[in-house]
C-alpha cells in the first residue's frame, strides 16, 4: 500500500510503516536541516521541500494513506477557528485539504500528549468532528512507546481515521511484551566524542553521531533528577540538545531543596548528556541509519522530533490489519 507522508522530519514515521509494508510515494518536510537525512535513507522518494501550503494538490500521487501530523500549535489553533488567520493554525487547514483531495483509504497522525488536556479539550473535539466530516471513522488514544518495544517514557497522542465506506473499524494495538531497558538499547556502545560547540559537528570515527554536546545545564534542567539506571527505559528523548538525559553510568542526581537537584559531589565527571547516536538508539532507529546536519544541535532535534521507529511499526500494522477487513469501496474513489 502506497502513503503520503506529511511533517516528515527524519523519516521515523516514515520507516516505521516501510517496515509494515507500506510504500511512501510522496513526502513533505519544510525544514532544510533535515532534507539531507530524509534523501540519504529514503532514496528514490520525491521529497517536496516546499511548505505544505504551497502544495498543488492535482500534483500529488495516488496513496492509500496520509500519515504524519501537524505541529501540535497547529491542531490547537485550528480547532479554536483562528486557523485563517494564524500560520500555524493553517498548516491544519491545509493538512485538510490534501487529506480531502487524495480521499485515502486511511490517515495516522501523532500529537503530544498536551492535546488531551483541559484547556486544547474544545479544539480537540472541533478537529475531530472536522475529520468525521470529511467521511472517516476517527478514533484517537495516547499511548507509551515502551509498551511497543521503545526504551523510553514517551507518551503520545495517535488519531486514525478509516474512511467510512470500507466498513472496517481501527484497532489500537496492545502491548508487545516487556518494555525495554537502557541496557537493551545502549550497552555495548564505545566512547562518545565530546562537542563544546552547538554549532559544529564532532564525526566519531566508527559510528556514526556519537558525539554529545558538553555544555552549561540550565536552572529548568537542574530541576529535577535527569538520571535513569541501566534497567530502566529512558526518559522522554526531546528536541532541545541541551535536554537530552543524562548517560546512565552516571549516579541519580542529588535533592538538594524543591524543584532543585545537583549532581552528587565528587561524580561531577560522570555526567554526560547521551550521545545523538545513543538518543537515535532509543528512538529505536538501526545502527545504519544515516543522520545528516552540520551542527550538533539539529542532529538533536531530529531526532527527538522523530516517532519512535519501533512504534510506528506497530501502529502501521494496526492499520494494516483494519484494512484487511474492508468491505470494499463505493465511492468510487481511490
């Protein structure tokens, strides 16, 4: 089955149902810092790098899906009605549009867990009904990634539709066995290359972005303990270099008064942040993925922006899984 990929960073999402057995017949990514990791480990995909309001809809290609979801600012402004008047709340109104052009048989979109609170509950229910509108079967549910084989406490929203017409009904899937440990994930790593620089790149020479950038942490990192031990998952892999965790050779972080820690006295040298490789590890992409930037702090971003490989290998199988029993299609459309 063929898909449409939009937001499509490094290609997490993207592998994860390649796994599945889905093709990407098409992607979309405006952030030039990520262009050379996408076409490194998806060649032969067209990657539009333009901004998605500026996709002409009658250049896309037939696909049976749409995955990828807009940033969360967007789903939150488009649900208030400020969508036409805000950027952000645009990128909404245009995830929409293709969606509605290409009629897929399906689309999967992934959202941080924010999107469920209280105060995005109002947005949340009009963007739903908007998707019903369109003629699909929507269902939504926050699910953690270590219990579909990701090392790390990531909670995230998923929301799937199914066209109505085909009769067949999406499945969350369960849990796949035991969440996985740092240990699975990380253990027999080497040395890590330090970088001081944000701004450059430090290549380790027998794998790839094993490099960690050593730097000031700030009062909010210091906040709280950003140490977890060898059996246990990670904590959230974020976008921000100066928020990955902390190694875990390193000792619990210390209490020293509310909402401030400080690393135990005399194992000051023990603490590291985790490599770009070692953050990548946890998102569960392969050794032989290829991340691409000129400084550390994009390498980062990517990927913590990213889905976790492993999860969205999941989720596509659901997917593929409800198609299965579609009783057909009369519309008349792909």
């Amino acid at each position: 089955m063929k898909v449409i990929s939009l937001f499509s960073g490094a290609g997490g999402l993207d592998l994860g149902f390649k796994r599945a057995g889905f093709t990407t017949v098409f992607a979309n990514e405006y952030d030039k810092t990520v262009w050379p990791t996408y076409k490194a480990n998806f060649t032969g995909v067209p990657l539009n790098t333009g901004s998605i309001v500026d996709i002409q809809v009658d250049t896309l290609p037939p696909a049976d899906g749409v995955i990828g979801g807009p940033p969360c600012q967007s789903w939150s402004e488009a649900g208030a009605h400020r969508g036409i008047d805000d950027k952000r709340g645009q990128l909404f109104s245009e995830y929409e549009r293709i969606l509605e052009h290409v009629n897929p048989k399906f689309f999967l979109a992934e959202n941080v867990s924010g999107i469920l609170s209280a105060r995005h509950k109002a947005a949340f229910d009009v963007i739903i009904k908007r998707f019903e509108g369109l003629g699909y079967r929507v269902a939504h549910r926050m699910l953690r990634a270590s219990n579909f084989g990701v090392p790390q406490d990531r909670d995230r929203v998923i929301i799937v539709g199914i066209r109505s017409d085909l009769g067949c009904e999406f499945v969350f899937p369960g849990p796949v066995g035991r969440a996985p440990t740092l240990r699975d994930a990380i253990n027999n790593m080497p040395k890590p290359r330090c970088n001081r620089s944000p701004n450059k790149r430090v290549d380790h020479g027998d794998v790839p972005n094993h490099e960690f950038l050593d730097g000031s942490f700030s009062p909010i990192y210091m906040s709280r303990n950003r140490v977890r031990g060898w059996d246990q998952p990670s904590f959230t892999i974020q976008a921000g270099a100066r928020h990955a965790p902390i190694h875990p050779s390193a000792p619990k972080m210390e209490k020293v008064d509310k909402d401030e820690f400080r690393f135990k006295r005399g194992s000051e040298v023990k603490y590291r942040r985790m490599s770009v490789r070692e953050c990548a590890c946890i998102q569960t992409f392969p050794p032989n993925y290829k991340f691409e930037y000129e400084r550390i702090i994009d390498g980062y971003k990517m990927v913590g922006n990213a889905v976790p490989v492993k999860f969205a290998y999941h989720l596509a199988k659901a997917v593929k899984l409800a198609l299965a029993g579609a009783s057909g299609v009369r519309r008349g459309k792909r």
